[in-house]
C-alpha cells in the first residue's frame, strides 16, 4: 500500500506512539484487503463503548492512547444511561467502569452522544459520496444505502485509529465496484411499520453479505428504511441494499443474478411467539427512536398507565429537543432511556423475555442478553406494555 510522506512519518513514531499505532491498524488492514493507499474521512462512529462488550481490557486500551481525533467522531451506544443508570438496576462498579470508558474517550475528543443513530441528530457527519468510517452495523447499512456515502463495518479500533488519523484504506464499499446489487428482491405484500424489520431478517438470512435491490410495492419512510437495513444487518451481514425509485441507485444499472419473492405469509411468520409466557420487558428504540417514533409512542400512551416495564431508547439530543415528548411519554410509567439500548446493557439480563418491535434487538437480545424475545409492531408492544395483550 503506497504511503504518503506524512503516513509513513506516523508509521515511524515521529508523531507519537499512539499515532504510529494507529497507522499501524490502518495499514494492515489496508494490507490484508488489498487496499492501495488511504483516502480521507468526513466522519467516524466508533463502536467498542458497553463496558458489557468491551471490559477491562478494552477499557485498559482506550485509556493508554494519547491524541486528539481530527474528524467529528461520536460514540456507539454505551451500556446504560449514563444519567440514570440507578433507575436501569445498573449496580455501581458496572457505572464507575462504563463512565472510565466514556470518559477515555472524551480525552481523545470524541462527540460523547452514545447513539448508534448519528445521522438523525447531526447532518454535517455524512452526505452523498462521501468517504466515513463507521461502525455500528444500522449506521453503517443508513449510512451506505440511504445517504449514498461510503462506508465499511469498522471494528471500534480501526474506526478509533481513523478518528485519530483521519483517513481509512480504499477497498470494500468505498469502491463502486463493490456496491453493485448481488440479489433481487421482490415483495409481493404492502407493508408498514415493524413489516420492514421482519423483512430485514428474512432478507439478511437469505442474501448474508450480499447486496440486495428490493421491488417494493410502497415507498417506506426513512424509519421504516432505519428498521429494514437494521435487522438485515443483524440476520446477516448486509452493509449496503437498495430500494428501487427510493434510496440512490447503483453505481450502473444491472439486474442481479439471484431472485428471491417474499409475501405476507412470510412476513407474518416472523411476528410469531419465539416462544411461550408473557414478557416482562417491552423495549423500543433499536435503532434509537427518532422524533417521529417518540410522537407515535406518546400518542399511544396518551393517558394511559403502563402496567409492565416499558423502556424507549432514544440519543440524547433528540431527548434533549423533545421533551415534550418524553414528558408524555414518561407520565405512562414508561423510561426514556438515553445513551443505550437493551442489546448492549446487561440490564436486560434482569428479564426472562423482552418484547421488540426490531428485527436488530429480536435477533440480537437472545445471543448477546441471553433472554427470550418476542415480536410485534410499535401498536402491539404498547398494548402488551398497558396489559391489554
């Protein structure tokens, strides 16, 4: 991979071992990708933020690099509300641990929004044909398929190392040649709502890393898109779809090679019980809701009292922007929780089944909070939450 003369002064330590480091990270996976140089970012979203995830050991890392990052970068969801972490059953040596992590990273000058929404409260970190590196799976997939920037699933170091140096290698999406369509998907059915997530995992367990073009017979809103391109991302490895007449087109036109059909009958399938007994947690806002969801929500709980634990994930500048919204929302018995989500908090772990409208946090929750998940749309949930279901 050619270097230039100011990358190869990083690789040779005069700019500080940190930085020769990170160099390092980027030129071996430039290296192992077959990567010919590295071109710049506007922008990075640096997974690697739950003490849950990262532990001692990541913490440990993150703590001993010195430096400042020279793009705007923002933080991954941590693993609990980092204000109200007491009312979550987070236990205080979890909080102390998770607030060093949050706090190495403000060191190095990381934007401290725990979110893995970045787009829905900031416009200057991303626009079409721009060159990012992001992290977080959704983000990435919102990134790459309805922006039209460009984008790798970075791990947190290499998204940390391009923080820091500001570049990232020049192979995977950021070249067209890779982000040309691999599947046609056709969906004979209208849908609305949590149908995109459930569309998600059946389109992800069936294309895993490849790059499907669905026909549709609406047009989903850029929430619905978020839901569809998260659960793709979490059943399989999609980092990149397109939907005809709706996101930005493929670099040239061509039709792909393997065709699958889906109907309703698949889709509902998804919405059945995993498995039997009641929840004892429902939870929304995986990816973090947007203004618009909170509407919805607060609509739905309009006067209402909650009877079972109901938790609504949300970053917390859209928080911070509606909190007209959270006040309706919360005056139901409901949380609006901040800074994470109930895939990377070990809260979770307190609950034997949780329920989700997201096609991410239903395939997620059972592997990585070892609970049972069901599924249902925003509607459904919030009855199940006010015990009429």
């Amino acid at each position: 991979m050619h270097l230039t003369r100011d990358e190869e002064s990083i690789c040779r330590g005069e700019h500080g071992e940190s930085l020769r480091r990170m160099m390092e990270i980027l030129v071996a996976l430039g290296d192992i990708y077959g990567a010919d140089r590295l071109i710049q970012v506007r922008s990075v979203q640096i997974a690697g933020v739950s003490f849950k995830n990262i532990g001692e050991a990541g913490l440990e890392w993150i703590s001993d690099l010195q430096g400042t990052v020279i793009v705007p970068s923002i933080l991954n969801p941590a693993g609990m509300d980092l204000c109200r972490w007491k009312e979550m059953g987070i236990d205080g040596d979890f909080a102390a641990r998770q607030l060093q992590v949050v706090q190495a990273y403000e060191r190095l000058g990381v934007t401290l929004d725990c979110t893995c929404t970045p787009y829905q409260i900031y416009d200057r970190l991303a626009s079409r044909g721009d060159h990012l590196a992001w992290s977080e799976s959704s983000a990435v997939s919102y990134a790459n398929s309805v922006i039209g920037a460009k984008t790798n699933r970075e791990g947190g170091p290499s998204a940390l190392a391009s923080a820091l140096i500001g570049k990232t290698p020049l192979y995977g999406y950021h070249l067209d040649e890779n982000r040309m369509p691999t599947h046609l998907i056709t969906v004979d059915a209208e849908l609305q709502g949590a149908d995109y997530g459930a569309l998600g995992i059946l389109a992800g367990r069936a294309v895993k890393d490849g790059t499907p073009l669905f026909r549709l017979k609406g047009k989903p809103s850029l929430d619905e898109l978020k839901t569809l391109g998260a659960a793709m991302a979490a059943s399989g490895s999609v980092a990149l779809y397109y939907v005809e007449n709706v996101t930005p087109s493929p670099p040239e036109q061509s039709v792909p090679g393997e065709i699958v059909a889906l109907g309703r009958r698949e889709i509902d399938e998804i919405f059945k019980d995993c498995s039997a007994g009641e929840p004892e947690l429902i939870a929304l806002g995986c990816p973090h809701c947007s203004e618009r969801e909170l509407e919805r929500i607060a609509e739905l709980l309009d006067g209402r009292a909650v009877q079972k634990e109901l938790w609504v994930c949300t970053a917390r500048k859209t928080a911070q922007m509606h909190p007209e919204l959270v006040e309706k929302i919360e005056q139901s018995g409901a949380k609006v929780l901040c800074d994470t989500c109930m895939v990377v908090s070990p809260a979770s772990g307190r609950y034997r089944k949780i329920m989700v409208n997201s096609g991410k946090a239903l395939t997620y929750v059972p592997g990585l909070c070892g609970v049972e998940a069901c599924f249902g749309s925003t509607e459904r949930c919030i009855d199940a939450a006010l015990g009429r279901d």
